[in-house]
C-alpha cells in the first residue's frame, strides 16, 4: 500500500507539497520559486549605484539578515546573473556581520550606511547608524561631482545636458537626469522624444543611457498612439544585439497602444527567454490593432501564450509565470461583467473554446490556464449571461494530466471557490486520487457538510486500496462534524463553518464501519475515537471482536475497549471481565479503569490492593493510580495515597510509578469541594521538601519521578511536533532536523537514562564530543558564538543555536575561541510538565539503533 511521504512534524501543505523550496519536479504551478534561500528577510535591501566601494560590487544588491541577534544577523551582498526567464544568484556572500541591521542604504556621498538596532526584540531605546566606505573607491570623482549635481538639483541643466547625464556611473544621477527630462518634456515633447529615441537606436552608446532613454519614452509618451516615437524604434531595438535593450524595450512597448503587433512578431523569432517573458506580459495587456471585440474573443489574442507555452513544455517554470500574467488579462476580458449580444451561445465553455482554439490539447497549456482563471478577480454578482470564469475550473478536475487535476484542486479549495467546491467534493468517489487532490477533496466535503458529503468521506475511510493518512483524514473530520475547527483541514488558514446535525456523520458512518474497522492499526485507533465521539452503540459487536484480537496492538484493544464504555455498549461488562483475565498488562489495566468507574467503592479498596502486588504490570498500577486520583470522596483511596507517599518520601517506590503517585494525590488536592480523609496535602510538601534537600543544586536529582515510566509514542511526538521545545530544530531523527546537537538514532545505545534526563534538564553539565560551543572575540569588539563546523588558516565557520552558518574570517578574530555553554537552552525542561519529560526521555531511551543510511 501506498504510504504518504510526509515529512516529520509537518504541518500541512507548506512542508508536505514543498511550496517554499527552490524549483523542482512536481512543485505546484501557482508557486513563483525563490532563486535561493538565504537570510531571515529581508528588512532592507539596496541596489549599488556603481560608486563608492570596489568594482567587485558591480550590479550587487545588499540585503539585510535581522534575526534580533548580533551573533546570528548581517548584512548579505549578492548578484544575479540571467538564467532562462529569470536569473540564479551569484556571488553570495556576507559583507557586514556583528550587528542587528535593520535597514541599508548608499548615500549621495558614496558611502555605506546601515542602522544597527542594537539588542534584541526588547526596546532599548538606542541605535546606531553606521557609515561603511572603500578609502580607495572613495577618490573616484564621479562621487563628488555626482554629490554636487544631487545636492543642486537639475532643474537648470538643458535637455542635451541632462541627455549626457544618463551615462552617469551614478545610477541616482541617471535617475535623476531621467526625471527631469520627463519634466521638460512637458514643454517641448518633440525635442526630448526625438533626442531620447535618437539615445536609445545608438548601438554604440553608453548601455545605461539607452536603457534609460527607452524608460524616460515610456513616461513621456505614456504609451499613447499618437505620440510613438519608441513604437516607431521598435524594429531597430528588436534587432539589437544587447539582450537588455531587447528586454527594456520589450517591457515599455508593452504599455503601448498599437503596440501588439510588433510585440507579437518579435516573440515569433525572439531566442531568449527573458525578453519573450516581458513580450507576453505586453501582449496580455493589449489589443490587436483595429479589433472591433472590445471582449477578446479572437485566438489571435491568446496564440502568443499558446505557442510559448507549447514549446516551453512547463521546463522553464519562470517564463510560464510570464505566460500565465498574459493569460489572465485575456481571460478577465473573456468573461467580463458586460453581457454579451443576445442569441450567441453565451456558455463559458462556448467562450472559452472560441478564444483558446488547440489550447485544451496541449498539458502544458491547460496546467497555465488553471493557474490563470484561479487568478481572475472574483465576481460575487456576474451580470446576466455572465459567470465567474474561475468556476470553470470544475472541467480540469477530470483531466487525463493528474499534474492539471492536482492544479485545479488546489486552486478551488485553497481559494475556496464554492462554485465549484461540489464538484471537488464528487470526485472522492474516484479511487487513487493523489495526495494533494485527496486531501482537498475529504475536505470539500466536509466545508459542504451535507449528508452526501458525509457518506462520500465515510466510503472513502473504508476503502482499503486508500493510504492509512488519508483514511484517517478522512475520520477525523468524520469526528468534528457537527462543530467544525475553526482552521481549515488543508491549510489551516481560518474558517467560518456553521455547527452541522452530528446525525449525518453517525447515518453515514454506520454503513461502512466494518470495514472501516478491518484497516490498519492507524485506521482502527481513530475509527475507535470516531465511534466513541460520534456515540454509535451499533459497533459494540466490532468493538468487542477488536479488544479480543490479540493481532491488534495493545493500544489500539484498550482504546477499543474505553469507547465500549463510553458508548455504555451491552457487550462491555463481559468483554472487560475477559480483559481482566488477558496476559496484556496494557488491556488488564484498561479494563481495571472500567470496572473502577463501573463501582468506585469496590475499586477504592481493589486498586490499593493492586498497587501492592509485584506481580502487577508497571502499566496497571500507572492506570490505577490515574483513576484513585479522580474518584470521588474516600478515606480508602486518601489513606492509601498517604501511604504511597511516605513511601515516596522513604525512596522506596519504584521509578516507574513515582510520578504516578504524586499526580494521583496532587489531582485530589486541586479537586474542589473534594473532602479529604488523610494528610495529603501535608505529605506533598514533605515530599518537596526532602527532594530539596537531598537534591540539592543537583537539578536531576530534583526530578527522580521523570527517569522511567513513560510514554514512548507521546514522547516521539512531543520531539517532533511540539512548538515549544522544537527539538527536531537542532537534532536529527531518521535523517531529518537540524545539526547543532547530535543525530538522536542509537544515542540510547550509548548513554543511559540519566545522562538523558540530565541532557534535558542541565544541558551545560556534560556536552557531547563534537557539538561544544565557543565563543569568539572579534577585533571590532564583538562576541559570537556557535559550534565550530569548519576551520581554516582563513576563516572559521561556526553553526549558531538557531542552526544558521556563519564564517568569520581568521583575521578579524581576537585570540583563540574560548568555551561558551551548549547550544541546548538550559531553561528547556521549563517548557514541559513533568509527565511530558518522562515521556521524552522514554522515547529517547528507546532509541538504541543508529539511523538507517
């Protein structure tokens, strides 16, 4: 059977369908992937305006990493080189560190300067701003004539002047020049058009200055047709060798009235793929010339995309966006607000297949066109002959690509597009879904919430061909039916659903509960919380089956046999008389629960007597001391917690039931209105107090109840889910987490409970091999500190304790790295009760096999 790939400590499709990871096969459409992963931001990012440090930084960015750290943040310098319709980052590296930057700019000076927050998130109302410059770069005269020309202004310049200024090596100069142009334009439109058209056909011209000069025509012709002196350029500037005059002035003509023909013909012979990106961003925008349908009904509207998008074959997932930002204007004007004539056939389907034309055959195509109508602006009240486009999303859920079915559904339930919700909702009828559409269609129906939705999530749960995930999925919602989370299933974005009849999941759940309860273990151990939630006393028989098969796991018998209680099944009094008598202990002590709330005075004097018995399980005197804890008032139960506890004191209870014990009489003491027969309240402070006092400043010492007894499932999910503690931050298990502690695989096999326990509660007292970590004093003053992963004559590179690399070069280092306390926080023991620290030291405990390569 296939099992889901789910990912340790996921937490929906964020992780699960890798929506934030860098391009790779299978990645959702929709997504735009990042160019790298780099840095906690940014807060601030700059361009460099080409003055003022090394040539080195030519065409570099810098960004600022704020993680409210001096050890931990910096300021990162990078550039981009151009790949397919995108670009790939180059040249990434840190260029200031020890600081807290929350923003960076270049002044007109020719400097460098960032503000440095200074500490944490606290305020401590004080800051400061640094100035960073190349002594070197700094005697170029560029800057102070570009300082001078900034600070006067270039109100006065004369349009040949200013033309001149767009070669500036100062990109704010060039700017600046730009701008007025644009203003003196005002005045004489001619004179500045033709000079600027003149700039931007001048191959021999300064690159930057014709960049700009395309730019300046695009703002002062606004892209009008009556004034086109760059649409008139545009068959020299398609001609032109430089790829980034190809791709400034495919991006400004396509603002351009009457500029769609020569965009289209250029994207016909056009070889690189980042000027057809900007040509199909153009053509989304306009019109053919002279087209009499204002409406976009044409296919030589929606060719262009068709054609790049063909070729293109989903490889290149940047120039697809492009093409999907050309689809999705046509698409807005296809299925406009204003009605179309009367007597055409007005359908989407007519509108659609009139301007798509071959678009629905080719995969690729379709794929963009889901994309894109999920896209189009909602229209809550179309006009009359019209619809919301997006609905027609519903044809896509039945495609033979599963990569398009996957899209569709995404965009309808993420999007939540109800219109087209009950077609999702239909296809759980399809055996084989993928994850992505199963998962979005269990839970369609269940935002539907009707009796039809019900049965098709309860048949879906008993299919046997289904992965175990994806059943219990299934049966989860079954079981918040009638009060829905307030989260979505999906993507836990918020919801608003009404409280349904919890009647409709019970009638369709009955039907199928058989086999619903012949999955595995996983499916059975939620199909017993179902029933017990949803109160369905049919299942008695099969309840009963299931607490007698010894196949079934210990776990899943004893919860069968609670939701036998909790249902008040006839077929409970003699199934639990047949668990006392089981050599499980898990089921025996289940079954002493039962048969305790079945009759609290026999079982106020049964369960003491249990609890003195060696030959007791160590699980049924944990489960008997769980329900003395909670029955009601008896000196039976009060005297013998009281003597529990003076054993307790004595240190004559076993490690496995201690915390037991002292639970059991704390839940007595907090109960209100509860009337106690014995001191139990005068023994829990004895208790503390002797554990102080042999304790000490041993802080392992003052939780001798946490070594042994507990659960090693719970403890497994408190390593990898828990948001408290996050232990899989820093840790590896089976392969996944971080690397600033050791791989938790066969750490059992090495080190006993208590150095476990104590790695927990005193992370500083014994640090493993390999993962101590230092401190390092820096020249500038500073202090950092991390676990040393790489050292070198040149640099050293620490892994910081939110797992992060830095490098530090050698020569900015004062002195040799000095010892600094673990990784671990040493306050971590505070985030969890006691009972959840057994639990973790239980799993851990269990861990004696080393991962699996």
């Amino acid at each position: 059977m296939h099992t889901p790939a789910v990912p340790q400590g996921n937490r929906g499709p964020w992780n699960t369908e890798k929506l934030w990871h860098l391009q790779h096969e299978g990645q959702p459409a929709y997504v735009l992937p990042p160019l790298a992963h780099f840095g906690n931001g940014p807060s601030g990012l700059t361009h460099y305006p080409g003055v003022g440090l090394s040539d080195k930084y030519k065409d570099h960015f810098f960004a600022c990493d704020f993680t409210a750290s001096a050890a931990n943040s910096k300021i990162w310098t990078l550039a981009v080189k151009p790949k397919g319709a995108a670009f790939e980052v180059a040249d990434l590296h840190p260029f200031v560190q020890q600081v807290v930057p929350t923003d960076c700019e270049f002044g007109p000076d020719g400097a460098f300067y960032l503000s440095d927050w200074l500490g944490g998130w606290d305020k401590p109302n004080k800051g400061r701003i640094f100035r960073v410059t190349d002594p070197e770069a700094m005697k170029n005269p560029a800057i102070e004539e570009g300082r001078k020309l900034l600070a006067d202004g270039l109100e006065k310049q004369s349009v040949d002047e200013l033309v001149k200024l767009l070669s500036h090596p100062i990109q704010n100069v060039r700017l600046e020049a730009q701008y007025e142009l644009a203003a003196k334009a005002k005045a004489d439109l001619k004179t500045v058009a033709f000079k600027l058209a003149a700039l931007a056909q001048g191959k021999k011209a300064n690159r930057l200055a014709r960049l700009h000069a395309i730019w300046g025509l695009g703002t002062i012709e606004g892209g009008g047709k009556n004034s086109s002196l760059l649409l008139q350029s545009a068959k020299s500037l398609f001609k032109d060798e430089d790829v980034e005059v190809r791709v400034a002035a495919a991006k400004t003509l396509g603002k351009y009235v009457g500029a769609w023909s020569a965009l289209s013909a250029q994207l016909a012979t056009e070889p690189d793929s980042r000027v057809k990106a900007q040509l199909l961003v153009g053509l989304g925008r306009l019109l053919p010339e002279n087209s009499a349908d204002k409406l976009g009904l044409k296919a030589s509207r929606i060719a262009p995309a068709l054609a790049v998008l063909k070729a293109n074959a989903d490889k290149d997932v940047y120039l697809r966006q492009a093409a999907i930002q050309s689809l999705v204007p046509i698409l807005t004007d296809l299925f406009a607000v204003t009605p179309m004539p009367m007597g055409r056939d007005d359908s989407l389907d007519f509108r659609l297949n009139n301007m798509a034309g071959n678009l629905l055959e080719d995969p690729s195509a379709r794929l963009a066109l889901v994309v894109s109508l999920r896209r189009l602006p909602h229209q809550p009240n179309p006009a009359p002959f019209n619809s919301d486009g997006r609905s027609l999303l519903v044809r896509f859920l039945e495609d033979v690509e599963s990569k398009v079915v996957a899209e569709a559904a995404r965009a309808i339930h993420d999007d939540n597009i109800t219109a087209a919700m009950p077609a999702l909702a239909k296809l759980l009828d399809k055996p084989g879904l993928s994850e992505a559409v199963a998962f979005r269609a269990i839970s369609a129906n269940f935002k539907l919430g009707t009796p039809e939705a019900a049965i098709r999530v309860a048949n879906f749960a008993a299919r046997s061909t289904e992965a175990d995930p994806l059943r219990v999925s299934a049966l989860k919602l079954l079981q918040e039916w009638a009060k829905p989370s307030r989260r979505d299933a999906v993507t836990g974005i918020r919801q608003e659903l009404p409280d349904r009849d919890a009647a409709i999941a019970v009638t369709a759940l009955k039907p199928v509960i058989a086999k619903v309860f012949a999955g595995s273990d996983a499916v059975r151990k939620e199909a017993v919380q179902v029933v017990s939630k949803l109160g369905i006393t049919e299942v008695g028989s099969l309840l009963a089956t299931m607490v007698g098969d010894e196949k079934q796991s210990a776990t899943t018998r004893a919860d069968s046999l609670f939701a036998l209680q909790a249902l008040k099944a006839k077929e409970l009094k003699a199934v639990a008389e047949m668990a006392l008598k089981s050599p499980e202990p898990r089921l025996r002590a289940a079954a002493r629960v039962v048969a305790a709330k079945a009759n609290e005075a026999v079982a106020a004097q049964e369960l003491p007597r249990l609890l003195a018995d060696d030959s007791a399980s160590v699980i049924e005197k944990q489960m008997a001391l769980g329900v003395l804890g909670t029955m009601k008032e008896s000196k039976d139960v009060d005297t013998a917690l009281v003597a529990w506890l003076d054993k307790l004191i004595a240190d004559k209870v076993p490690a496995e039931i201690q915390l037991d014990v002292l639970e059991a009489a704390q839940a007595r003491t907090t109960t209100k209105n509860l009337k106690l027969h014995a001191p139990l309240r005068e023994k829990l402070a004895d208790y503390d107090k002797a554990v102080r006092a042999k304790a000490g400043q041993d802080l392992v010492k003052r939780y001798p109840d946490t070594l042994a007894g507990g659960d090693a499932e719970k403890g497994r999910a408190i390593f990898l889910n828990s948001a408290a503690v996050y232990c899989q931050r820093c840790h590896k298990l089976d392969g996944q987490g971080g690397d600033v502690g050791p791989v938790v695989n066969g750490i059992a096999a090495m080190k006993d409970r208590t150095y476990l326990l104590e790695s927990i509660l005193n992370p500083n007292a014994k640090i493993a091999e390999g993962y101590q970590s230092v401190i390092l004093d820096t020249l500038d003053g500073k202090q950092v500190s991390g676990i040393i992963r790489k050292q070198t004559p040149k640099e050293i590179t620490l892994i910081t304790a939110d797992n992060k690399l830095i490098t530090i070069p050698t020569h900015d280092v004062d002195g040799k790295p000095k010892p600094d306390k673990s990784a671990m926080p040493d306050d971590l023991y505070k985030k969890l009760s006691r009972r959840e620290l057994r639990d973790v030291v239980e799993f851990l405990a269990g861990l004696k096999e080393p991962a699996k390569k």
